[in-house]
C-alpha cells in the first residue's frame, strides 16, 4: 500500500486511506468487512437466521507480516485511526494472541481504537487479529537505531539500502522521539541565542554524538555536568534533549533516580540516539557506580527466562550527558565505595560553571539575568523539539560516508593538537571530546546547527581543557600537594633531626624538599577512592615520583633509628608543584 511507504521513511503527503481502498490490501479475512464510514463489520446471525453485519470496531488496516532476521518472532503490522483521523501504527507480537486478549486490547484502546458493544465483539476482535492476512511481510527488529544501512524509529524507518525493517516494541518507546515546531524555529530560539556559551554548544553537540558511534566505531561513554544548584546545569540538559523529542513536564530528560535494572530499560530506548539524565544524587551510591560501566559498556544483566533459558541480554550504543551537585566518584565515597580509572574515564566529570560569573554560559544578552536567560531557553527548549534529530538523521542515513570521514579527520586532528606524552585515560577522554566536536560540527555543516564552522570544535576544545584541569589525576596531584602543604612541618620526621622534637602520627621523613611517605597514608589518606596505580604512572612521568632500579614507583630507604630498608614513596616538591626540577634520570 502506498500511503504506507513512509514507514520507511518516505512520506507520501496527503495521502488519503478509503474504506474500499483499505479493504483491498489490509488482509481482512472472510466473514468481515469494511463500512463506508471505515468501521469494520463482522458477518452475524440474526434472530430470523438471515446473514446480517454488524459493527465491530473502528478501523484497523493490516499492512504486512512481521519477523525477525531468524523467521522469529512474528507479529503483524497495524494502523489504528482514531477519532481525529490520525494513524497510529503498532507491530502486534503474535504471543499477545495467546492469552485472553487483554495484553493487546489496552494499547490498542490507548490508540484509539472505538470497539462496539456487546458480549460477541472480543471474541470477533480476536478472530479479526488471528486471522487476518497481508499481503506484504518485512523484518522487524526490537531494537531502536542502527540495523545494518537503516536506522529504526518508534514509527518509521529511514534507510539507504533496499530493506525493509519495522520497530516490534512496547509502544512507550516513542515517548520520547515527538516533534513540535520547526527547524528554523528551534535553530532561532533553542541554539542559536547560545552561540557564545561553549557549555550549551558543546551539549548540544552532545545529543548528536550518539547516531555516530555506530558509523564511526568509537566507544560509548558519558558526560556529566557537576556543579552547584542554579549553576543551570538542567537548562543545557534540556536544551540537549529537545535535539530528539519533547512534550513531558520535563522535556525529554530521565532522572538518575532508581535502579541499574531500571536505566537499563531506559538505555535500551535511547539506543544510538540521545539519553540525558538528571541529578546524580537521586541513585544510591553503589548503584551509581553499577549504572556508570553499564550505561558506557552499552550491554545489560543476562537473565534467565521463565523456562530458565537464556534471555537475549539488552543492548544499545550511547553518548549520554548527565547532571549533579556532585560527581561521580563523590557519590561513591559516599557509600565508602573506591572508584577506579574505568569509571571514571566512562563518565567524564566536567564544571558546569563556565567561569564568567554566569553559572553555564559565557554570554548573555544586554538586559538579562543569568537566570532569567535559563527560563527563557527552558521554556523555548519545551516547545520546540524533534526536528533538529529527525534531520540529523536523514542527512547521516544517505550521507554515511562524507559523515564518517569527517568524524575521523576532526577526532584525529583533536586528539593531536590536546593530548602529548600522557595517560591511556586521557586519550581516551580526548577522543569522545573530538567524536563530539565532530558531531556539532556535521550538524553545522548539515545546516542544523546555525554556528559558523569551527564553532562545535571550540567548544569542545574549551570543555576538554576545563575538564583536564579537573580530571582525576589532576585532583588526586591536588590531593598530594594539600596533604604536603597541611602536614609537612608537622607529621614529617626532618632527617638527621636533633633529639627532642615528637613527630606524632607520622606520615614520612623529610630531607629538604624530598618527602619520603609510607605507604599505608599514600593508599588510605592521601589518595582513598583514587587508583593509585593511575596516579603513581602520572606523578613518575612528571618526574614527582623516584622509580626503583626495576622501575617501581617506591624506592628502598634506610630510615632513621633503623637498619632495615623500608619501601617508600619518594616525592620531589619541586617537580610536584611544577618546577622542572625533579630526580634527574627518575631512574629510568
């Protein structure tokens, strides 16, 4: 049926569905039928045995067979019409057919489906489902976002290949993926006022981000804001979110707040798509740090099914941007739990506070407040939303090639001008800055995002920047460098000191300005929650830290009063407060 082809994502405008038309191609089976006014009749008995039709239900037009790529899970494709003439398509499961019919009735009622009194019309709305046969059949997939050359949506499939695939899914996936408004009228009220604020930019790059990592190869992960109430860390969440879609009180962002098995679900609707979350402080911590690896590793919990089979573990692919008070690792030393690199790296810990006394932005019009501007965008942000992702879309499905060439030029290039010499982590950390700068920039070019070139690409420069000032080895050196400048008069023993002087709680020796540190205060006081292992390979790059002759970062010490030799943390102030001086050859 033509007025159907959109479903692959090429509408047909104004396409009108008749009675008879519809009852051509749907499938009705024999003994039904449709009405001039598109109800669907079924062929009954009167009181006089004489054949009559009677009124069923209002229409439902039965496009094609559904399966997946194995010939499981079957299912067909409806078109429900309700009242006001709008079409709500829907894949029917075949398992919904097996019980008592309830499991398919309320999403239908919910659609709009008008069903006519009486004690027969469930049991003929039964044999309707069961027995109705299209003539088409196409694949489904129960899973949002790439499949191969085509990229599933809620309601329709936009692909550059010749397949056709269909979403079999609960119906509650779409919530998420409205449209409201224009192009233009978002580029003009949602982005553009922001041009000057790299923290809105670079969210919005954000919600672009997570299309690519399927054409791109790159690893998943997230982004979260962290700072203080009314920073306007909730207004760059939702101005991000209304990229995709829109239409709840709180736009299209979720909340922390819950379990890992919750997000889980949540994730996998967001698929290949934009996921925001707000408030990390709603989750407990060791959910925190559960969700964390989750959301990044983009795979949920194998479980067993009620036959105690394996059930297919959900999965998905997300670049996601997440808020709070606090961070990551902060939540978890909350509940006494110890973060590590993987975690940290899988979340990003950025400032919200852009530094110009405007909480998030750099740049406000003339005769604004901060937080008058918030409300402003916020409300633009709630009533124009979903075009710009549809868009985005349409153009990357034809233009894959173009779209992922650019992406590996602009992360190549980011990863060569900002990191040199350093750590895994911040490689790492450096290529999803660029995969997002990448993304903002493909949404410039694309003409989505109404920025001159370059602009998507500064942002992330300045957000990369501001994070690896913050990052967690620079707060584990800040760390080090408070605990020398709080306890090195008082818990250091000066070597070859004078009889007389009580050190107590001791934390090392010190002989000029080389601190020598036991180990036990280095893991338990100066760096609890950090991994020290990460830290140790950063500090002896930097020349803080002395290596041993096999390379270790302790090194063998004879203490005072001791003939033994004690391992130790040596530690050159000078190097650690950047100096260039440090242990000439660092024994490497």
């Amino acid at each position: 049926m033509d007025q159907y082809e959109d479903f692959c994502g090429h509408p047909i405008e104004d396409a009108e569905v008749t009675a008879d038309a519809a009852a051509e191609d749907t499938g009705l089976p024999s003994g039904f039928r449709y009405a001039a006014d598109g109800w669907i009749e079924y062929q009954a008995t009167s009181s006089k045995g004489n054949a009559v039709w009677e009124r069923l239900c209002s229409q439902i037009s039965f496009v094609a067979f559904t399966r997946d790529h194995s010939s499981q899970s079957w299912g067909r494709l409806l078109v429900v019409v309700d009242r006001d003439g709008c079409e709500h398509r829907w894949v029917l499961p075949n398992r919904l057919l097996s019980g008592d019919g309830h499991e398919y009735r309320r999403p239908l009622l919910d659609m709009g489906l008008q069903l006519a009194p009486g004690r027969q019309i469930k049991g003929k709305l039964d044999e309707l489902l069961n027995r109705a046969s299209p003539s088409k059949s196409v694949i489904c997939v129960d899973r949002l976002g790439w499949h191969g050359d085509s990229y599933v949506l809620a309601d329709r499939t936009l692909t550059s290949g010749t397949e056709v695939l269909v979403y079999q899914g609960g119906i509650s996936s779409s919530s998420h993926l409205r449209c409201s408004g224009t192009l233009e009228d978002w580029k003009t009220l949602v982005a553009e006022p922001c041009e000057e604020s790299s923290r809105i930019v670079f969210a919005l790059s954000v919600a672009f981000a997570g299309p690519l990592l399927y054409v791109s190869g790159h690893e998943g992960g997230g982004i979260h804001l962290r700072g203080a109430s009314s920073t306007g860390k909730t207004t760059a969440l939702l101005m991000a979110g209304s990229v995709w879609g829109g239409g709840s009180v709180n736009g299209n962002i979720c909340t922390w707040r819950g379990t890992a098995n919750g997000l889980e679900a949540v994730a996998a609707e967001h698929c290949d798509g934009f996921l925001g979350l707000d408030e990390i402080s709603q989750i407990s911590p060791d959910q925190a740090a559960e969700t964390a690896y989750m959301l990044a590793n983009g795979q949920g919990k194998v479980r067993a099914s009620r036959e105690g089979t394996v059930r297919t573990a959900a999965s998905w692919r997300l670049v996601f941007l997440s808020t709070g008070e606090i961070s990551l690792q902060d939540k978890m030393l909350e509940g006494r739990l110890r973060s590590v690199a993987g975690q940290e790296v899988r979340v990003l810990d950025l400032p919200a506070d852009a530094g110009q006394g405007l909480g998030i932005f750099d740049a406000i019009p003339d005769g604004m407040t901060a937080g008058k501007f918030a409300e402003q965008l916020a409300l633009s942000a709630k009533s124009h939303y979903g075009v710009a992702g549809v868009t985005f879309l349409e153009n990357l499905v034809q233009r894959r090639d173009e779209a992922n060439a650019m992406v590996t030029s602009i992360v190549d290039r980011f990863v060569q001008e900002h990191v040199s010499g350093t750590c895994g982590q911040v490689h790492r950390a450096a290529r999803r800055f660029g995969l997002i700068a990448a993304a903002g920039e493909l949404a410039i070019s694309w003409e989505i995002l109404p920025y001159v070139p370059g602009r998507a690409y500064a942002a992330a420069s300045r957000c990369f920047e501001d994070w690896l000032e913050t990052s967690d080895v620079e707060r584990a050196i800040d760390a080090l460098r408070k605990f020398i400048a709080l306890h090195g008069d008082s818990r250091f023993q000066v070597f070859y000191e004078p009889p007389g002087r009580v050190v107590y709680n001791r934390a090392g020796f010190r002989d000029g300005d080389v601190f020598l540190i036991y180990p036990t205060i280095w893991n338990e006081e100066i760096f609890p929650g950090f991994d020290v292992r990460v830290v140790n390979a950063e500090l002896v790059k930097r020349r803080v830290l002395t290596v041993d002759g096999a390379g270790k970062p302790q090194v063998g010490q004879r203490l005072p009063g001791s003939t033994k030799v004690t391992r130790m943390y040596e530690v050159h102030l000078n190097a650690l407060m950047g100096s260039e001086d440090g242990p000439e050859d660092n024994g490497l």
